[in-house]
C-alpha cells in the first residue's frame, strides 16, 4: 500500500513526516471503539471519530464509515436472530432523507467545522445517554430516530446513538443485533450517498480500508471483554473518553 495515502494533511496537528504515529493513533481508536461496539451495540464512531477528526478533519467521514461496515455485519453472523426487524423496516427508510441532509452538510462545511460538528454531536450523544431517558419504541419513534441516525450518520459517522436510545432498555443481545443491521444496511446507503455527492475521495476510502484489520480485532477483543468486564463499567470509561475527545474537537474548532 501507497503509505503516502495515508498522511495527515496540514490540516491535523501532524505533519507528513508523522505517518505512523498518524496509522498507531487511529488504529488504536478505532480498535477501541470496535472493542466497546461489540461489547455494547455502538462505540466505533463515538471513540474513534472524534480522534480521527481530531489529526485529519479530511478524513470525516467516508473513512470511518468505511471501516464500520465490517463491524456490524460480524456481529450480525453471531447474533442475527436476535434482530428487531420491525424496527429496521421503520428506522431505515427515514435514515435516507437525513442521509441526503448529511451529505449537504459535508460538501458544504470546512474540514474544520465538520469536525467541530463531529464534537458536538458526540458531546449529545454523551448527554443523553447519561440522561438515559426512556422513550417507547414505536413507528413514529423508530421514524425519527432513522432520519437522525442518517443525518448524523453520513455528516459525522456518528450515527448510532439516536437508535441506541430507543433500545438501551431491551436485552444487550437484541440492542446490538438491531442495531447492527441498522448500521450496516445505514452505512452502505450513507457511503453510496456521499459517492454520488462526490464526496469520497481516493484518500479516503483506502484510510478507511486501511483501518478494517484494526476493526477486526476489535471485534475479537470485544468477544473476550463482553465474557469478562460488566458493559456498565466500560460503558461509562467510554464515555469518558469520547467526552474528553469531543471538547478538543470543539475546542480546536473555535481557536483554529
């Protein structure tokens, strides 16, 4: 592989001469991320997208959404009969006009200011899963929750928490089954979507590639924690986390 695909341009805290501390730092996020994914029903974009965003802004986010394609069609292999495909059939045809609002959103914001929105939409997506409200999984709730996830989803590769809230109640099995089809059959539309807009560049699709062996083992790890580690406890070192990468996203958007 061509590793000069791979630098981080200008636009990120690293030069070109940094490469594989680039390669060692989003690989090891988005490692975690497919680790607490697996374990949970969601984390991958939520660890990882903001760290990424944080040394290429470029890179968001086709890359990401790239590398999280392969996660949820893993889990889908192990616990396919645990889906809620009532929910999908109502959640995934809303997810297409968010989809379509998203990828305005990326053609028309500067890297920088994608990336502060990337920030933000991590620090609600914290929010309200500390809130931890409940709202009753029905069609009007399942449509809502598609058009968000296809508008966050495609515009910051955060997608996940809008239908997260909706099962966080339901048996772990099922959450991350449902939500597993949901980002698949979500991220090949956002993908799709942003290839049409002319939004997904060489650069980013082989980064994104680039990260799959990372989402493997992530997914191995996962398997090991989730037999291992109560999911609160590692749910709330996540959140943490993110939430300490999403204010440098913001932080680095105000003051450039």
């Amino acid at each position: 592989m061509n590793t000069a695909l791979l630098e981080p341009v200008s636009l990120g805290p690293l030069g070109a001469a940094d490469t594989w501390v680039f390669v060692l730092l989003a690989g090891s996020a988005v490692l975690a991320g497919a680790a607490v994914q697996s374990t949970v029903g969601l984390g991958l974009g939520l660890v990882a997208a903001p760290v990424v965003s944080l040394l290429d802004p470029t890179l968001m986010p086709g890359s990401m959404l790239i590398a999280a394609v392969l996660l949820p069609l893993f889990t889908l292999v192990q616990e396919w009969r645990h889906v809620d495909w009532r929910g999908v059939a109502w959640g995934l045809p809303a997810r297409i006009p968010g989809t379509a609002a998203g990828v305005w959103v990326v053609a028309t914001l500067p890297p920088r200011a994608l990336a502060g929105l990337v920030g933000a939409m991590v620090l609600t997506a914290v929010a309200l899963s500390v809130w931890s409200f409940r709202v009753r999984i029905s069609p009007a709730a399942l449509v809502v929750a598609g058009c968000l996830s296809g508008f966050a989803g495609t515009a910051t590769s955060v997608g996940g928490p809008p239908m997260a809230l909706l099962y966080q109640y339901e048996p772990p099995s099922r959450v991350r089954a449902t939500l597993a089809a949901f980002f698949l059959l979500g991220a090949t539309v956002s993908l799709a979507a942003l290839g049409l807009g002319g939004q997904l560049d060489t650069r980013t699709a082989v980064v994104g590639v680039a990260a799959i062996p990372f989402v493997g083992a992530g997914f191995a790890l996962g398997n090991v924690v989730r037999r291992r580690i109560d999911a609160a406890r590692l749910r709330v070192a996540m959140l943490c986390v993110v939430t300490v990468s999403a204010i440098g996203l913001l932080t680095r958007a105000v003051l450039g």
